[in-house]
C-alpha cells in the first residue's frame, strides 16, 4: 500500500469514526488490524503506519507469521505503540519446516525475542492453527509455546472463502445445504447475510474495499477508498453475503454452510438451537449494514488519488458490539475481536 492510499485509508476511518459518533456502536469501538492477504512486515512502513493510527488514539493489531520479526522490526514495532501482536507460528520443528517451508529456529528466536522487547507495552499472542485435525500436533505445539512463557491460542482451520481446498469443508458438494438454506431464509427472506463482512472492513493493499480477508482471491470488490466510504461499502457486502455469490458459498464463515456442517456432523444440539445461534449473528449482519445505509445517505466525499501503489499491506477496521467472541484466519495469520 502506497504512502498516498494508506492516507486515503485514513481519511475513511476518520470519517467512519465520526459517523459512528452518537449510534449504537461507539466509534471509540474501532479497532484497526493489519492483516490478511500477505505478511505485513514485508512493508517498509508498516510501523509507520501502525504509529499513524495510534496517535490517533486507535488500538491497532497486527498479524504476522513472525518470520521477518527481527530485532529492527520488533523494537520498531513496540515504540510505534502496537496494541497486540498475533503470530502464527502453528507448529514447531521440523512440523513447522514442513509446514511453513521456514527455518523454525529463527522464528523462534523472532518470537522470543519479541516477548522480550514487548514487556507489559503490547500484548502478545502465539497462534496454532489445527491444520488437519491432529488434536496431538496441536497441542505439542500450546505446550511449547507456554513452556517459553508465551499465551497460546488454538483456532479451527479456516478455508479462505473455498481458496484453500479442504476435502470436509466443499460445501458446495453438500446435500445438507439446500436443507440449511430453507431453514435460515424462513427467518431471513432476504437471504442469511453472514456477519463478519459488517463487522470487518477490509481494505486490501490497493484501496479496494473486498468482502472479508476471507475473499483469498479478491472476488468480490466494494469501491475503492477514494471513492467509497466504510458505510457505503457495507450495503453493497450485504448483498453479496445475502447472494452467497462469488464468496460465501464456499466459506467456512457463511451461515448456510455453518449449519450444514452441524447436520452433516450430527451436532448434538437441537436444529432450533443451531439455527438461533446462527441467526443472532445474522441479526447482527442486518443490524450493522442498516446503520451503515443510514450512514451513507451523508454527502458523498471524494477522497484524490495521487500515486499508483506499487507495495502491499493490508488494513482492517473492526467495530465492536455486544458480547461475545469472533476469530478469523488469514494469510498472515489469525486475529480475535471481542466485541
């Protein structure tokens, strides 16, 4: 991302901000990500960046796999006043070669040294990601983090929006889905709009606003930050995610898959309960898309575009609501928001 674009970026997060100011969700709720579809330490900026946001009051995290978390980097990144660190480092020796195609002792050495330079001024922590199922790999792994004195977090594996080919999760294939369909779209006519496209807004390296960071392949395009808002944005993601098209369909995330996978599966609980489960977070959906419709009835602002990008990092502005808890996996790595 560009000098120029990374300042139209925050020009929007500015004017979301503000918008936000006086709804139900406190624009003091925002919290900015670097994330996604690369490694942002690949950036010759990106603690540059990261101070951007922070002296303007924002938390601002970041995800990376560690590999490029020299000392330079480390110490720079701690002094920009990063909020909290997630390294996806989801296995350890020659598991993690094999995995990462990385030389596991120097991201091990990154990552302790890390810890060390954060001290109690950004919170860090290590992610394991449960590649294939292998619940003992997974926990080999916690417990050698934690050995070294890191908190350790275990996600579910992701599949990038149907990017990455995972023989369990080709939902398309799936004859539960149909069923799934019909029992969601009985309360949600309109089609059920999963939740994490409203709650995250991603803007890639080049400006454009895309569904998710589980758009992997950047199908589905909202705007570009110098002509598109956050709010105006989310209107147009909520259509997508109600379509299911070209994304949804094959996510992880998307509600219909979700309870699919719950009937296939044979969930324990009842149908009626996963389908309320769901359905809160589709609420959600609905609720946060309304507010940014409303939102972009504003004056529309256009904000110049003044060079080509030519480098990449990826940004993510979250808004927080409510209770509870919402993971996601991307390129660089898995970030958490609590909202």
């Amino acid at each position: 991302m560009s000098a120029d674009t990374f300042e139209q970026v925050v020009a929007r997060v500015v004017e979301f901000r503000s918008a936000l100011a006086g709804t139900e969700v406190s624009g003091d709720a925002l919290t900015v990500s670097f994330c996604g579809l690369g490694e942002p330490l690949l950036h010759s900026s990106i603690a540059a960046y990261v101070g951007r946001f922070r002296s303007m009051g924002l938390p601002v995290v970041l995800s990376s796999n560690a590999s490029l978390l020299d000392e330079s980097r480390g110490q720079a990144l701690v002094d920009a006043g990063l909020t909290h660190a997630f390294l996806n480092v989801g296995a350890t020796e020659a598991n993690y070669e094999e995995l990462y195609g990385l030389p596991f002792a120097t991201t091990r050495d990154n990552v302790v040294r890390f810890r060390e330079l954060a001290a109690n001024r950004c919170r860090i922590s290590v992610v394991v990601i449960d590649h294939d199922g292998d619940a003992d790999a997974a926990s080999d792994a916690v417990g050698y983090w934690r050995s070294l004195g890191l908190t350790v977090s275990v996600w579910g594996l992701i599949n990038r929006g149907g990017s990455l080919p995972v023989e369990h999760m080709r939902y398309r294939d799936f004859a539960e889905v149909s069923d799934a369909n019909s029992m969601l779209r009985d309360r949600f006519p309109d089609g059920p709009a999963c939740a994490v496209p409203q709650r995250f807004h991603f803007v890639g390296w080049n400006g454009q606003h895309y569904l998710c960071s589980s758009d992997w392949e950047k199908r589905s395009s909202h705007g570009h930050v110098s002509n598109t808002s956050f709010a105006e944005a989310a209107a147009s993601k909520l259509r997508a995610a109600q379509s299911r098209e070209p994304v949804c369909a094959s996510c992880t995330h998307d509600p219909t898959n979700r309870l699919a996978t719950a009937i296939r599966d044979g969930d324990p609980r009842s149908t009626e309960e996963i389908v309320g489960d769901i359905a809160e977070d589709v609420a959600d959906a609905s609720t946060l898309a309304a507010l940014g419709v409303a939102m972009s009835t504003q004056p529309r602002r256009r904000i110049p575009v003044r060079s080509t990008d030519t480098t990449g990092v990826n940004t993510c502005t979250e808004r927080v609501i409510g209770h509870g808890e919402q993971s996601r996996v991307s390129g660089a790595g898995t970030m958490t928001s609590t909202w």
